[in-house]
C-alpha cells in the first residue's frame, strides 16, 4: 500500500514538474488595427474571436490562467513593433495574434524569432511569411496571396476573364498579391494589360476607375483591402465598369466589405475566403453568438484569430508546457479542428493548409436574409490552394 501511495505521488510530482507555464500565465496578445481601415474586417471582432476562442477552451490551460490583451497598430510598422516590443520585455506576453497589414506582420514576425515566442498570424496576407521569410515560430493561419490569387484567377480565367488590369494597394500586400495573380494570369493564358498602385486609405478612386474602364480589359482585379477595396468597387459601379461587360474581382473581400458596399454595387464579384458564416449549423451558432457581440458577421481573419488562439490552447495542454518550440512542435503534430476548419494541417514552413472557397456576391434578389451575400461556387482543397513543398523557398523545408 504504501508502495503504491508513494509510486501517485512521484507521478503527480513529475506530472506538476514536467505542466511548465512561463510567469504562471499564458498571456496572448492581439495586435489589430482598432482605428484606420482595416478597423472592420478585424479590429474589435478579432479581440472578440480571441476571447471566444478562450471561453470554449476553458479559463486555464495546464492549470494556469489565460489572459487575452489587444492593442491598436494603427497601420504603421513603428507604433506595431513598438508595442509588440513592450509586450515582450514588460507584458510577459507568450503569443502575439491577427496583425493585418503584412509590413506590420514581417516586421513583428522577424521580432518574434528573435525572442523566440510564438506568432499566431489570421491578419496578413503576404505568402512570403511562409516562403523565403518563413520562421519556425510562426504561423500564418487564413490566408495568403498565393491562395487568393490562384483559386481567384483560375476560375475567373475559366469563365473566360482572359484580359486583366489591377488596381494595386502600394505596399508589400497589395504587391506580392498583384504578383502572384500575374503569374497565375499568366500561367492560364491570360494576360495583364496594365495595373495603377494607389497609397493606402484613399478615398477618391475615380482616376484609377477610369484608367481601368479605359484598358477595356476583361477583368479589373482589387489587390487591396479594406475600405481601399470598399471604395475602389464603389466608384468603379458609379463609372459602369460592370455595365460596360467588365468583371470586378475583389482579391481581398470580406463579409463586412460587401456590408459597406452594398448587394446592388458589389453583386458578381468574385472573392475568395476561408470561412462563411452561413455555410452549416455549427458556422450559424457561432457566428449568431459573435453578431450578437460585435453586431457584424464574422470575417476570415477574425474566425482564424478563434481558431489560431484554439490550436495553440489545445497545443499547450498537448505539450504540457508553453515552452514555443515545444508547443510549435505539437501544433504541427495535432489536427486542426475547430468550427470552421476541419483536418487542417500545419506544415513546417509555417502555412496552414486548409480548404478555401471561391465566392461571388449574389444580387439583391438572391440574397434571402441579412448578411446573405455569398453565393460559394467553388470548394478547393488546401492542398490544391496553397503553395506546394516543391515550389517553397522556405529553408525549414527539407528538399
């Protein structure tokens, strides 16, 4: 008997010695954008999808608590790393979360191997973060421009778009999208006969409207987002782009971006995303508990800031520890299953391999009830969406 007394106690000793949480708190950190153009399609709901992700996991992980703190980027890489800067040398902060605007997400994602500490990104879009700028501490959740544009152009292309203009976001985004969609264009029997860069948070768009119009090319291409891209669409419906038989492709929409657009001006657009509210019941509940927070439907980088912050609660408990290689480690080992994605799978180049899905934006006549915009014409797998091993940069990957 007291054999088997002692033999439960070394295994509760080395089962508390072996269960390592750092400053005895997993504390995350949402770097978003609270007040400048991308306030909606993240913002205040990317810090809500956080805290949901928390409550469904449970309020500790390996007995400690766990804190979600946010912070606004405001759109510039200084006021980003300067913050993020302060989380890791006061805050104590494990995991940094969400960052859209991939200069912002570079800048932060390079800080977070230095410091070694864990970057959980749904925000930013620039594939280059799982390529030649990959990191073993990082990873790239929803998205990326090599996605976008592949499934985007592929099918645009197929219904006969063979001719494209962009209007592109002038910084590292809207760059590496145009890029990736013009190889693409391209690789299909395309061609690009023009494009236009405009500075972030413009608002008047008519000059890039009517260079477009004037190309008389098939398709006119958004390699922007946010309320660039909301504005962009808008003014090229007032010049009659659509009218005058050209299609509109946004390569960065979200739900919230045809919200401000409205059906009547944004209909027909092609769009690609990772996630949509009204695709089953589970999609449904969960998003009918977020409106009722955030008085907005999901967007995929604010489902993939739940299901980031999930992976990694789920990972921690898995390792018994919050030590990053460890925990990246089992990140990679576990699925990842949460409301929106089911049998992902994280490589070693950082990239979440999950399923995608091409939309177009119904009319107003389609659209059933409020915020039924989405029409999901195509369903890709990841694999078929995403970067393969043989075409990566990424020196983490064994060739």
């Amino acid at each position: 008997m007291r054999g088997l007394l002692a033999c439960a106690m070394l295994v509760a000793v080395t089962s508390a010695a072996s269960a390592q949480v750092s400053d005895d708190v997993v504390r995350i950190g949402v770097l978003t954008d609270l007040s400048s153009w991308g306030r909606d399609n993240s913002g205040p709901g990317s810090v809500e999808a956080a805290k949901m992700a928390v409550e469904e996991f449970g309020p500790t992980v390996l007995g400690k608590p766990i804190e979600i703190i946010s912070a606004d980027h405001q759109m510039k890489t200084d006021v980003g790393v300067q913050v993020v800067r302060g989380w890791f040398d006061n805050g104590k902060v494990d995991a940094v979360v969400d960052i859209p605007n991939s200069g912002i997400a570079i800048a932060v994602h390079n800080m977070v191997r230095e410091r070694n500490k864990i970057a959980l990104l749904s925000g930013p879009g620039a594939s280059s973060l799982t390529d030649e700028l990959c990191s073993p501490n990082t990873v790239h959740f929803s998205y990326d421009t090599y996605a976008l544009s592949k499934v985007t152009a592929s099918a645009v292309i197929n219904e006969g778009g063979k001719s494209w203009f962009f209007v592109t976001a002038d910084y590292a985004f809207g760059q590496q999208l145009e890029k990736d969609a013009t190889r693409f264009i391209n690789e299909r029997g395309g061609k690009v006969v023009g494009s236009v860069r405009h500075p972030t948070n413009t608002a008047d768009f008519s000059s890039f409207a009517l260079q477009a119009q004037s190309s008389k090319a098939d398709v006119v291409a958004f390699a922007n987002a946010g309320q660039d891209t909301d504005n962009a669409i808008k003014q090229s419906g007032e010049f009659g782009l659509v009218q005058g038989g050209q299609k509109l492709v946004g390569l960065l929409m979200f739900d919230t971006d045809v919200h401000a657009i409205g059906l009547k001006a944004a209909q027909g657009t092609y769009m690609t995303t990772a996630s949509y509210w009204n695709m089953d019941e589970a999609t449904r509940a969960w998003s009918k508990k977020f409106f009722a927070r955030t008085n907005v439907m999901p967007t995929m980088i604010q489902t993939g800031v739940y299901g980031s912050v999930l992976h990694y609660l789920k990972a921690i408990k898995g390792a018994g520890t919050d030590d990053p290689a460890k925990v990246m480690a089992k990140m990679r080992e576990l699925p990842i299953e949460d409301v929106f994605v089911h049998g992902g799978k994280l490589g070693e180049d950082g990239r979440v391999i999950r399923t995608m899905y091409l939309a177009k934006v119904k009319s107003p006549e389609q659209s059933k009830e409020p915020w039924d915009y989405l029409e999901i014409v195509k369903t890709v797998n990841g694999e078929d969406a995403y970067r393969p091993v043989s075409e990566s940069k990424c020196p983490l990957l064994k060739k």
